[in-house]
C-alpha cells in the first residue's frame, strides 16, 4: 500500500516540479525521510494488520483513538514539551474511553443444577 501510494503521488512532485532540490539534501534530511518512510508509516501498518489478525478488527481499530496520547508523550519526551492539564485530562479520557470499549464482557453466571 505504501509502494503503491508512493508510486501514485510521485508524478504530482514532478508536475510541480518539486524535486529541483533533491540532489543538494543533506544526509540527514534522507535519513529523516527513510525513517519517516520505514518506521512510522510501513512498520505501523505491519503492526495494524498483525493486531488485526491477532485481536479482530474492532478492537484493534481502538488503536487510532492512542494516537493523540502517543502524540502527547512523544513530544514530552522528545521535543521536552510540557503538556497542559487539559491535554493530560483529555489523554486520561481517552485512555479510559478505549479500556472500557476494549473490556471483554462478563461470562454470564449459570445456576447451579437444581440437586434431585
């Protein structure tokens, strides 16, 4: 799906003629580029789809609603951003939200047989 999104995008870079700076982009800005490509879009997705297989399509979908969470701490952790306390009792909610949709009902409890 990636290949296939790239190989369709591509052409639109050329029409605009996007890509004029694309030899001078230093090391960094390739590596920047391939990890964007590797880890968070190809690897997500190999990820989804093994929790898909694993747990069923409704609840690996809950997944998508963590993401302003993951969001929130990765740039606590990595930009040193302070999160607001209405961002931390937004994340709270949604982590709520997703463990009480997530719970697996109750076995339903059988009389015990009537003693003859």
């Amino acid at each position: 799906m990636v290949v296939m999104g790239t190989a369709l995008i591509a052409p639109l870079g050329l029409l605009a003629q996007g890509y004029r700076d694309l030899p001078s982009w230093p090391a960094e800005t390739w590596i920047a580029a391939a990890s964007l490509g590797v880890a968070s879009t190809a690897l997500a997705f190999v990820l989804f789809f093994w929790a898909v297989h694993r747990f069923g399509a409704s609840l690996a979908a809950m997944v998508a609603y963590l993401t302003p969470v993951s969001s929130l701490i990765l740039a606590s952790v990595i930009l040193a951003e302070r999160p607001l306390p209405l961002q931390l009792a937004g994340g709270a909610v949604i982590v709520l939200g997703v463990r009480i949709a997530a719970r697996r009902p109750a076995a339903p409890v059988r009389p015990a047989p009537a003693a003859a």
